[in-house]
C-alpha cells in the first residue's frame, strides 16, 4: 500500500480544519475487520506513522489520539494495544480506547483490573506496561443499549459510570455513545430516533448540571 495518498489526504483535512480542530484519531477500531483488512504491523507502519507525521507536517499543534481499539476478544485488543503501544506509542499524545461492558463494574474491571490470570489484562496495565501511563487516557466510545437492558437501567447505568469517573481520574475523558439512536445502532442514543428524549438523557442531563463543569 503506497501510503503518499493516505498522506495527502490526512495534510488536506488537518489543514483545513487547522484551528479549528486540535485533536485528529487516524482511524476507528483497526482491529477490526469491519473497519480495517490489514494487521497490526500494516496499521502501525501505513497508517499511524505517517498519518502522525502528516498531520504534525500541517498542524504542528494539533494532537494525535489513538488507536481506538474495539474491545473484542475476537479481535486480539489486547495484543494489538500492546504492540501499538510498544512499536507506535511515540506517535500517540492521547491513548484511546472503546469498551462496551454489562454492567459499569464490569466496564471498569476491563479498563484498571483486577481480572483473574488467564483473562487477558487490563487496559491500564497495558498502557502503564509500555510506559505511556504518563499520557492523557481517554475512554471515546461506552455506553449501553436501552433496547436490550431497558430504558430506566440505560439511565442508572450511565449515571453509575459517570459517578466512577469522579474516583478515577487516569481516565481524562470519557465519550457515551450516542446522543441519538441511528437506525445502525439502534438503543445506545440518549434521545429516541425522533429526538424525543429517553430516561437516559434526563439522568445524564441532571447529573451533568449537579457535578458542574469540573464533575
């Protein structure tokens, strides 16, 4: 794969959008075949590498975040965080990551431990294992489905989250997944697909004004 086009296309977006946009994730969930066909090494080598130096070539300031793994077992997250992290952890200034759990506890026992031997290990053993523990961690997709868990425990569940965040402050910042049911991901939305709200978004909303800006 000649990567001169991925280049150009990555010079082109951030320098269009320079100032405006300070921070740029070079591709979502490459671990999975969905979204990427090659490997961990044509991910780290075609793709962050030179789409890092692209984009600091158009925006010096801009930040890199990465590399937004899925956490599926299926698709080797944890190998593929370990070898980016250890091979491309320099081409990172914000490690990323998506998790969907059950339950907030076990969303949280994926991403900091404890977790039995034979399970692979935690996201932030990973992280801190290649030494990068000293970047910003940011949790960009969680959330759950209103459609499988019920509307009032979507609600109790993301309040729930949101209250372990106070107590965890490695994780810098934390994305829900989504403001809006989409006919693709049907039950994740804060807001039915029409707009009208959920008992989620009222939670998320009233939690939100009650923690205030630094909550």
């Amino acid at each position: 794969w000649d990567t001169a086009h991925w280049k150009e296309f990555v010079r082109t977006i951030v320098s269009r959008y320079k100032g405006r946009i300070t921070h740029w994730t070079l591709w979502n969930e490459p671990n999975s075949k969905r979204f990427f066909k090659g490997n961990v090494h044509q991910y780290i080598r075609q793709i962050l590498i030179p789409g890092f130096r692209a984009a600091k070539e158009a925006d010096p300031d801009c930040r890199i975040v990465g590399p937004d793994l899925a956490h599926l077992k299926g698709a080797d997250w944890d190998k593929w965080l370990d070898r980016v992290l250890a091979e491309g952890g320099p081409y990172l200034d914000v490690i990323s990551h998506h998790c969907y759990k059950g339950s907030p506890q076990d969303l949280f026992k994926e991403l900091e431990g404890p977790k039995p031997f034979w399970e692979p290990r935690s996201v932030r053993s990973i992280v801190e294992r290649n030494r990068q523990g000293h970047k910003p961690f940011w949790l960009t997709e969680t959330g759950w489905r209103s459609n499988e868990v019920g509307e009032q425990k979507q609600a109790g569940y993301l309040v729930s989250f949101l209250r372990g965040l106070q107590s965890r402050p490695w994780i810098t910042k934390a994305f829900i997944f989504e403001l809006k049911d989409s006919p693709q991901e049907m039950g994740y939305g804060l807001l039915h697909v029409d707009g009208t709200p959920k008992h989620s978004y009222e939670a998320v909303s009233g939690w939100m004004r009650q923690a205030g800006p630094d909550g």
